[in-house]
C-alpha cells in the first residue's frame, strides 16, 4: 500500500510514522488490488486529529477522529476505517454473488428485463359506454383502468391513470 503521512501543526514524528503504518498494514488484508492511503496527523490546541483517506478497490474511503491524545486517535480512525472497508467488500461480495445467481438461472436476452409474473383477471366485463362514463367509472372501481366498448366508435377503448395521476385515453387503429 502506497502511503503519505501529513503532519500539520505539529513536528514530523517517526515514532508517529511507524505507529501509523503498522495500523495502517493491519488493513491491508482487506484489499485486494493496489491502494494509496493518505494519512494527516494534526494538533490544535488540545485537539488531535487523525484523518485517513483510502483509495482501493474502485472507492474512496475517509475516516476522521479527534481525541485528547494522537495515538488513540490513530487507533480509532483505523478501526473506524477497517469497518467501512468490510462493510464495502461485503457490499462487492452481495453484488458478486447476486451477478452470479443471476447468470445460473440463464442468460437473460439482451436488452431485456428478466420476465414478470402475469397475474390473470378473467371475465372483466366489457360494457358500452361513453368516454366521459368510463372517466367517471374510473372513480368508483380499484383498478387503475377501464376497458369500454365507446359507444361512438364501437370499438374496444382503455382508460388508464398514468404515473402523473392523469388520465389517458387509448383508441386502436384497424
């Protein structure tokens, strides 16, 4: 693992260096590809802060942690850090296996959604009646459409509520 340590406000420390490398090591099984950590050691006043940016595994993790004293400061955000790392590999580990359980179940076509499951409403009665009835109908039933027989037309119409909660009106062309 590739690491920069940062002092601010404070004198370069190798005693402060090593600590932060030998927790910082303790991470590194976790990752598995090559990773730059980014580690800034910083004291104002009575606050020290540790902050640790880690860039691994396509993502970019921060921690940050302020106490009374640098080391403990260090322990914490290193634990801090190991969490969300497992938390993000387990999270790679769900979408691998999801990705997997999908191509078991055979290739899906391409461009296409996997299938849905067709609820059948049989004997839904058709009956005739004008397009401002069938808007009125749409009132009074559970279902978000009507299917008439327009009584100008002759023809088979649907009314349906779009998403916007507006009302749509499809006519066939034969």
């Amino acid at each position: 693992m590739q690491t920069d340590i940062t002092f601010k406000n404070i004198d370069s420390s190798d005693a402060l260096k090593e600590y932060a490398l030998k927790r910082l090591s303790k991470i590194d099984k976790y990752i598995d590809r090559t990773a730059e950590a980014h580690v800034v050691l910083s004291v104002e006043k009575r606050r020290h802060k540790a902050d640790v940016t880690l860039s691994a595994d396509g993502a970019v993790i921060n921690a940050v942690e302020i106490t009374e004293d640098l080391y403990s400061a260090i322990d914490t955000v290193m634990d801090k850090l190991e969490r969300q790392i497992k938390k993000h590999k387990e999270k790679l580990q769900g979408k691998k296996t999801q990705s997997k359980a999908a191509a078991a179940a055979g290739p899906a076509p391409a461009g296409r959604k996997p299938k849905q499951r067709l609820i059948y409403e049989k004997n839904y009665p058709v009956k005739p009646m004008s397009v401002d009835e069938a808007i009125l109908q749409m009132d009074t039933i559970p279902q978000s459409f009507v299917i008439f027989q327009n009584t100008e037309s002759k023809q088979l119409n649907l009314i349906y509520k779009r998403q916007d909660g507006e009302l749509a009106l499809v006519e066939p062309q034969i």
